[in-house]
C-alpha cells in the first residue's frame, strides 16, 4: 500500500502544469486520486498559496480541472489548485452505488459514525491527511496559504470546513451550495445514513446551524448563487435543495453586522457576495 502520491498523469496548461496523483489514504482505507495545478513558477524557491476545490454530487477529482478553466486565473494569480475525489471508491460496501445522491460520488465531506460506513472519513481526509501529505511531499506549496471553495455538494463542504476551522483557511468561496442540508432531502438521506437518527450529530456538517455559534468572529465568505432565469429559479427554490433562505436568516438574525448583501437565487448578471464580519 503506497501512501505516497504517485504521479498518473500530466497536463501543460496555461505555463503550469496539471497533475494527476494516486496514493493509498490511511484515513479512508482505499487508494484515492487527486489532482494539483501548478500555476508557471517565477523561482525554484517560491512557494504557491493553495486553493482547494470540493466538487459536486457525481463528481469526481476531474471535473473542475477538466471543465472548468480555473487554471487561467491560477496561473495568473500564482495560486496552485487542489482537487480531491469526492468520496472513497473501490470499499464495495453494499448500496453504495445505488443512487447518483448517495454513496459514491456522494460523500458530503463529512466523517460517517454508522459502522457500514466507518472508512468514510471525508472530512478528515479533506482536512487532516490530505493537507499533511501535500505539506510532506510537495516542498513548492504553501499550505500555510489557503483557501477552500466548492460548488453544490462540495459548497457545502466548503462552508463547514471552513466555519470549522477558520485558523486553517483564509477564506471560502461556494457556488450554490447546499447550505442547509438537514432540511433538504439529499441531506437528509445522507445524513440520517452516514450519521443515524440522531439530528443533533447533524448539526456538526450543516452551515446553517454552525453559523449559528458565531459571535464577533472575523471571517471571509463568498456565497455566488447565480440562477439564469426566473422560472427555474421558482422551480429550484420550491424544491428545497439549498434553502438558502435558512441560512439567510440564521446570519442575519445572529448579528446586525454579520453579513452586507442579498441573499437567493439572481439573476445572471447578479451576485450575492459576503465579505464582513461573522
């Protein structure tokens, strides 16, 4: 079992290079891929800041770097990207590839407590050993440096990540995430599965009821929920899957300077934006 990333593949895009890296994760019991954009180095010596990027329900670690074009402004800016598999593979744990929202592909970046699950650690191999493994191996990244983002699924990811761990990431960017998965059927799904029936331990991965803690603590927050159209804005709002509104109000209700901005589904040549105080 090689814990060490071996490289399986390779890039050039924009003066940098994409690579694609394989190694056995300890935390999750399986082989795991990942990918690193290393934007044109300006010295042997430099150091990248990081991004790390948290993919959508289905995903996989090549989505964002396949389709995404981010490494335009990564190399521009000097910033390396980091794009983890969004779940275990290869466990065969029985059901796990059932539904496209649920098991593979559909991780929720948390760390299960049902014993069916137990391997399925996201959450700290997102936060634990995929960070110490970059720090060890990769001497050109500054993981001092980072950021976290994700859309969906992964923005979801992103948010609880990050209000979790504000001395470990400058800030959080997430594209319409799922913002208050305890009260929206994928969430709950995954969560009543990974987790048990217990709603209490589903607090912990639920942006909305972390924010609730917050009280005059600094942080920078990105929230984009871009929608193009009105009546699918109507039909996604109705459905649920974001409740964008909860958390809307969690903020707002917890502090007066808490939040600048709008929240909710906009139309295309609008943004909801987030940088103040928390």
């Amino acid at each position: 079992m090689e814990t060490k990333p071996n490289e399986i593949s390779r890039s050039k895009m924009f003066g940098g290079y994409n690579k694609r890296y394989k190694h056995f994760s300890l935390t999750l019991g399986c082989s795991m891929t990942f990918h690193i954009y290393f934007p044109p180095s300006p010295s042997l010596s430099h150091r990248f800041p990081v991004l790390y990027w948290l993919s959508g329900l289905t995903c996989t670690d090549e989505n964002f770097i396949t389709k995404s074009g981010a490494q335009c402004v990564a190399s521009s800016e000097g910033v390396a990207l980091i794009a983890p598999d969004t779940s275990p593979r290869g466990l065969s744990i029985e059901g796990e590839a059932d539904s496209w929202d649920f098991g593979v592909g559909a991780r929720f970046y948390l760390n299960a407590t049902q014993e069916k699950w137990k391997n399925w650690r996201m959450y700290d191999y997102v936060v634990k050993e995929l960070p110490q493994l970059l720090n060890e191996i990769f001497s050109q990244l500054d993981t001092s440096r980072a950021s976290i983002s994700g859309h969906s699924m992964g923005g979801h990811g992103a948010l609880t990540i990050y209000l979790k761990n504000l001395d470990k990431y400058k800030s959080v960017s997430a594209f319409a995430p799922i913002v208050n998965p305890a009260n929206c059927p994928w969430g709950q799904k995954a969560f009543s599965n990974y987790l048990g029936g217990n709603k209490t331990d589903w607090e912990e991965y639920d942006a909305t009821s972390l924010v609730k803690k917050f009280n005059d603590v600094s942080a920078t927050i990105l929230i984009d929920q871009e929608i193009d159209g009105i009546e699918n804005a109507k039909n996604i709002a109705s459905h649920a899957a974001y409740w964008r509104h909860n958390f809307s109000a969690t903020v707002e209700g917890a502090s007066s300077e808490r939040c600048v901005g709008d929240y909710g589904y906009v139309k295309a040549e609008e943004k909801w934006e987030f940088y103040k105080d928390i």
